[in-house]
C-alpha cells in the first residue's frame, strides 16, 4: 500500500477521532494495511454467518408483498419470522407418504394406496361432475346367499354420498334382498340364466356385462366396478379408483415376480402369457372403467373365451386368465392395490396394509359351488 494514500487525509480527523496513533503504525509499514483488511474481512463474514444462520435479515420486498397477500385471503394468517415458527401439522396425505409399496407401474399409471390421495379434493371434483357409478355384481344359483352382506356393506363404504346403481345379475331374482338404500342408489335386478358350472357361470360374466352395456350402462352411468359377490367392503371405497381402465393387484401375486404369476402358458389359448413377459397378476374379482372401456374389455375377453372353446381349451384361470391378457396388452390408467381385495383367513394382515376395504368372506366350496 503507498503511503501517498495517507497524503490526502486531512490530518484534523485522523487526531479528532483519536486514531492518530494508528495512521502512524500504518504509514510506518505498509503491508500492516493488508493486515488490516484481512481482519476486517474476517470480522464481516463472521457477522454474515451468524445472522444467516439465525435467520434474522427483514424480509425483501418479494417476502413483505407475500406476507401481505396471504394476511389479505385469511385474517387468521399471522405474519412471522421463520426461526419463532413452530413446526406445521402437515396434511394427512403427506405425513403418511408410502415409502414402502410401489406407487406408479412402469407406464406412469398409479398404484392406489391408503396414502397416496386426498379424499376430499377427489370429493370435490368428482362431485361437480355428478358422476353414476354401477356396480356389477353375479349372484346365480347358491350365491345369492351373498348379496344381504354385500349390499349393507357397500351402503356403509362403497362410494358414499355418490349416485350407485347395483345391477344384480341373478337367476333367482325372489331371493334378491330388500335393502335400505341412501339417496340417489338403487338396486337393479337382471335376470339371466344359470350354468351347470361354477367356471361357466364366471366366466360368462364377461360376455353378459359387454351384453347389457348397451341396454343399461351407456345411458345409466359413467363408470363401472365389476365385483364378485363373496366378498364385503370393510372400509372406505371411493372415487379414487375411477379412472378410464383399473385393475386389482391379486392379494396373492401382488409381490411376486411375472414368471411366477398362473398366467395361461399354453400358446393354443387366446389367454398365453410367454413366461418372463408380463406387468402384474390382476384379480378377476375387481375391474372397471368407463363404461366404454369396460365393454370393449368384457366383450374382447369374451370373444377370447369363444375362440378357446371352439379350440377345446379353456384357460387355467378361466376368465381371470383372459382379463390378464386383456390387460397385459391394454394397460390399465391405474392399478388398486391388494387394499381393494384382500382375503385376510389366507394371508393375515401384513404391516403394509393400512386398510382392508373389500374382503372375502369365507365360504365352503363344496356346499356353495354348483348348488
Ligand atoms: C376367482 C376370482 C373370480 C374369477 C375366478 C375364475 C377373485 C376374488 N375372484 O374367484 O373373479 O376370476 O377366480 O376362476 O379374484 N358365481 C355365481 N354363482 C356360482 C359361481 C360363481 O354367482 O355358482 C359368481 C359370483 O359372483 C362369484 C364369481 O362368480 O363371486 C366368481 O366365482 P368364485 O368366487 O366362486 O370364484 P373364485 O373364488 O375362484
């Protein structure tokens, strides 16, 4: 540093600020100035680590302007300094996040799980829409037995609050039973005809909802849920499985790996699935879609079923098999996960399973099959 800078300093203030001793160890050497400015620096970021930290700095122009705007939508909103905030409660679908289950399938499609939506803002939107949704379900020959508890259960959790037609599908429609239903829902009986096999009155299930779509389902609802009868809801079961084309991950498949799944491996079968090929085992006992979707599936998936009879082979899984084909081509807009179907006497409760919403309900194969 020259000493010349010092030549211009008028010497008054240097002595009025008492520093007249300083100027002269300074103009004595003038590398000391360097020391000067070093320690000065220091002492500067020193002073801006500490008031970073404790996050004391007022707030710019942007966060003032935020501040204001949130005080003007709610009152109750109080400005304040981040370091006196206490911790928020955060909303519920984000404190209880899923880390332990796959959320999406490898097309984007998500896997619904307790946790993974907010049942109010799906409430919200699919109330303005004022959606109908039906609900297929098979009660032929012995199987009627299920519908009392199928019926009150689904009142309590099947979309509550939403418009649902039941379309009971029966050959015994004197033993359909007479509910009390919540407004807006109703229960429509069909009467179909019956098969001497269990297997024949499963698998034409299929061709029978692609059948009545056009009689019914077109003009009567927006989405469809196709559901088996031994069963009952056991918790929440809303909106937020309607979507174009959804399938149910099978309570016994949902871990495992595509060449373990009961895939039809026989390539005479319009069903064959090649081992190592494949996304999910979906469960037979729960599909649905718009009614569109739904009819071009069931009405695939029969034609399917025809062309194997015709070819003498019917799939391992029966229409199971076919809805695994079916859906292994198609990719479904979203995946229920085994929360939506569930048989808690074969498989327990294991932790990952926050809730159980449509169960089997025990039956005896022998006293219920054929009868
Ligand atoms: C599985 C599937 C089922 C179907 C079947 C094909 C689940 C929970 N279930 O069920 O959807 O794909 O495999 O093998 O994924 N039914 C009658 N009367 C009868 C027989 C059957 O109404 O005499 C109807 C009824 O709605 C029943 C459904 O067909 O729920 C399927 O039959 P199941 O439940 O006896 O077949 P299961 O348990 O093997």
């Amino acid at each position: 540093m020259s000493p010349s800078l010092f030549s211009f300093s008028p010497p008054k203030v240097w002595n009025m600020l008492g520093l007249g001793t300083l100027k002269e160890w300074l103009s004595n050497n003038s590398k000391r100035w360097l020391w000067v400015i070093l320690v000065l620096a220091a002492c500067l970021g020193v002073y801006r680590f500490f008031t970073l930290k404790l996050n004391i700095t007022t707030p710019g122009p942007e966060l003032q302007k935020s501040i204001s705007i949130q005080h003007q939508h709610n009152p109750t909103v109080q400005p304040c300094v981040q370091h006196q905030e206490k911790p928020k409660a955060e909303p519920q679908t984000k404190s209880q996040r899923r880390i332990d289950v796959p959320l999406l399938t490898p097309w984007l499609a998500p896997i619904v799980w307790d946790g993974t939506f907010d049942k109010d803002i799906l409430n919200e939107q699919f109330q303005d829409r004022n959606v109908t949704i039906g609900l297929t379900l098979f009660a032929i020959k012995k199987y009627v037995v299920f519908l009392k508890l199928f019926l009150e259960t689904a009142e309590k959790y099947f979309m509550v609050g939403y418009k649902v037609n039941y379309y009971v599908f029966t050959d015994r429609p004197a033993d359909v039973p007479k509910i009390p239903l919540q407004q807006g829902r109703k229960v429509i009986t069909l009467v179909v005809q019956n098969y001497a096999r269990w297997q024949d009155i499963s698998m034409h299930r299929m061709e029978m909802i692609s059948n009545f779509s056009h009689q019914h389902f077109f003009q009567e609802v927006d989405y469809l849920a196709c559901m088996d009868v031994d069963m009952k809801f056991s918790d929440h079961l809303g909106v937020e499985i309607l979507s174009s084309l959804f399938g149910t991950l099978h309570p016994g498949y949902y871990r495992a790996q595509p060449k373990s799944f009961s895939y039809e491996r026989r390539p005479q079968s319009q069903a064959y699935i090649p081992k190592g090929k494949g996304d999910f085992y979906y469960a037979g006992g729960f599909f649905g879609g718009t009614v569109q979707q739904v009819y071009e599936m069931t009405k695939a998936c029969h034609e399917a079923m025809l062309i194997d009879k015709k070819n003498n082979i019917e799939a391992v899984w029966h229409d199971e098999s076919h809805l695994n084909k079916y859906l292994f081509l198609h990719k479904p807009t979203k995946v229920l996960s085994p929360e939506y179907l569930w048989d808690e006497q074969l498989l327990g409760r294991p932790a990952f399973l926050r809730k159980l919403r449509y169960v089997a309900v025990p039956k005896n194969h022998a006293e219920i099959r054929n009868k």
